[in-house]
C-alpha cells in the first residue's frame, strides 16, 4: 500500500502515528517501510499492522525539539504469516 502522510509538528519525545489501508493485512503480519527520503536527525519511522487492513506507520522524534516532517509518500509491504 502507498500513501501520502503528512504528520504534522511533533513534539520532542512523542511520537506520531497516521495508517495506510492494505488489503488483506492482519495483526501480526510483518510489516516493511519505504520512506521517501532519510529520517530527520533524532527520529525514526516504523510501521505495523494495528487492525486488519491497517497499517500503522509511527514517527518517533527522539529530539530535544519539536519536529514537523515533510508530507510524503510512503510504502508499505505486507507479508503474510
């Protein structure tokens, strides 16, 4: 699954998170995370299926600050158990 997410202004040390719909996902399914482009310094993506057919992709802002990541899009693979 692709889509455009745009997490908005995160606070530092908190994260974020925004779902991508895919089809036939199921709680427990492994999750692979195609980012666009690098993290900012101090954060990290991941992503996990919450429900099925969701995918929920988290942002991490490790930083002292808060951070507002661009809008991108971003890919999901989903591999069945």
């Amino acid at each position: 699954g692709t889509a455009t997410l745009d997490f908005g202004n995160t606070a530092a040390q908190v994260s974020a998170d925004l779902t991508i719909t895919v089809t036939g996902a199921a709680v427990g399914d492994t999750v692979a995370l195609a980012t666009p482009a690098a993290p900012n310094a101090n954060t990290c993506l991941t992503a996990f299926v919450s429900a099925a057919d969701t995918v929920t992709v988290r942002f991490n802002n490790y930083s002292a600050g808060a951070i507002d990541p661009a809008s991108a899009s971003y890919t999901v693979f989903v591999f069945k158990q």
